[in-house]
C-alpha cells in the first residue's frame, strides 16, 4: 500500500492551519507553492516506513512526524535557491519560490514552514506529549546547529570544507532523523535505528552528485553541474561515474544490513530495496563514464 495519500494529507492539513483566518494572501498562496508538487516524499515515507516497522500504535503522532521532516526540507529548498545561496531558477520543474513570488515572500515562506514542522509536533503532544518532545529534539537537532542542514548551508561559506561533517549535515541529518523520528513516533529507541538513516542519507548524497553531473536541466527539474558551479566537493569528481555508482550500491547494500530486527523488518527492506532503484542514476546513452 502506498504511503502518499497518508503523507498528502497531513501536509495539507498542516499547510490549511497556515492559510487560515487572516493570513496574508500572498504568503499563503507562497505556502502552498513551497510543498507543491511534492516530489517522491522520500524523508516523510521513510519515517512512516519505520514507524510502520515498528508497529504504528499512534498514527496520528507518526503523521505529525513525517509532516514536520517534509516541511522542513521544504523549507530548506526555498531557502537555498535564494540568490544569496544557489540563485536558482528552476525547483521541480517549476520556478522556485523567489522567483515566482520574489525573495522577501520566499524568505518569510520559508522561515512559516520551519516554525509550522515545531507548531505541528505540539499539537501533536496531546496524543503523547512524551513521544513529541522526543520529536521536537530530533528534528531541533537535525535542523540547527551544530549538526543539523543549518550547518550543512554555512559549510559552503567555509574556505577548508570538512567533506564527511559537510555531507553528515547538508544531506544526511534530515534522513537520519526520519529514520529515528518514525521509530520515536511508534514508542522504540530512536538510537537503534540512526545507522539506517545515515547510511540512505549518504546513498541519497552520492545519487544527487551523480544526477547533477549526468543530467540536463529538463530530466532533472533544476538547475544542473551545480557543483561544478560553485566549486562544491562531490563523489564523481573523488570517484568518477562508475567508483560514484559502486560506491552507492555498497552504502545501500549497507544500509538493508542495519535495519533493526522489528515486527515489520521484510516490509521495511523491501521499501530501501524500492528507494536504491529509484536513487540510482540510469548513466545517458552519450555519457562515456
């Protein structure tokens, strides 16, 4: 059963409390646009995947959890198309936010979704107000500093990038904590299941290296050669193609190998298994390696 409907509907629940009442028009219109359309969901349908796993007892506090992950990345998109940060045109075939409503609105988008992903994890707490203070640590942690797709962003204003912290925190931290927050959500140790979101958020960095440098603006939905661009450290040009390719097979190979044992374990391997054959990159007919 797919997860999408699930996921589409919390986030359109949670985006209505931002547009309600007198809330200026343009900005909730900018609200709608930043989640829309939302791409595979790939965060929130890994943190449902493992809450699954783990026996979903309160799915009202799981939905609130992958809600909260995928605002936030969201967020983070608008955000770092801004022309202080990549100057993008182009985000899921779409003009990104400050160009489609100008930077003041994308920044005050942006800076709406990361405060509605905490307001819905406290709503949230009247379901468990435990298990949501958990999940407000986790995503505080995953965002901000020192660790968190924060200090990912300021890595790249850095003259010495440390390449492991650099991608630990641009890519990883939000895959991590979609992997904790869903074991969190179902009442399990979030610590058991850090590796797995490590390793997909790993898997996910050296995929997005590969797209960026294989393919063209149209397939890809966004701006291309990104890290050519902005001189930004990634696996093919420490690997090539192919050493970029065996390497991401080994780290998800790793990453079915960490799932905890859990009542859901053949479940949750089938959707790694799912989500390796969508991140990993058909090389172009033209493309030499």
């Amino acid at each position: 059963m797919t997860l999408k409907p699930r996921i589409e509907a919390a986030i359109a629940s949670a985006i209505r409390q931002g547009q309600a009442q007198s809330a200026p028009p343009r900005l909730a219109s900018a609200l709608d646009y930043s989640v829309s359309p939302g791409g595979a969901r790939i965060r929130p349908t890994i943190c449902l995947s493992v809450a699954m796993a783990c026996g979903d007892d309160k799915p009202a506090i799981a939905d609130a959890a992958a809600t909260a992950i995928e605002l936030i990345h969201c967020a983070s998109l608008v955000h770092d198309d801004m022309p202080c940060f990549d100057n993008a045109d182009i985000r899921r075939g779409k003009p990104s936010v400050h160009r489609a409503y100008g930077e003041p609105l994308a920044l005050l988008a942006g800076d709406s979704l990361i405060i509605m992903a905490f307001e819905v994890l406290a709503r949230a707490a009247e379901h468990d107000p435990t298990r949501a203070i958990q999940l407000m640590r986790i995503l505080g942690s995953s965002s901000g500093m020192p660790g968190g797709i924060c200090a990912g962003q300021g890595w790249e204003s850095e003259s010495e990038i440390n390449l492991s912290a650099y991608h630990r925190a641009k890519t990883g931290a939000l895959f991590t904590a979609a992997t904790r927050m869903g074991a969190a959500a179902a009442g399990e140790d979030p610590e058991a299941w850090t590796e797995l979101g490590a390793r997909i958020g790993e898997a996910f960095q050296v995929a997005d290296d590969l797209r960026d440098a294989l393919y063209d603006e149209a397939t890809l939905g966004k701006p291309v050669n990104q890290d050519e661009i902005n001189s930004r450290p990634n696996a093919v040009s420490e690997l090539g193609v192919r050493g970029a390719i065996r390497r991401l097979e080994d780290i998800l190979s790793g990453a079915i190998a960490s799932i905890p044992s859990c009542p859901g374990e053949a479940a949750l391997c089938d959707m790694v298994r799912k989500t390796a054959e969508r991140l990993t990159p058909v090389l172009p007919a033209h493309h030499p390696a």
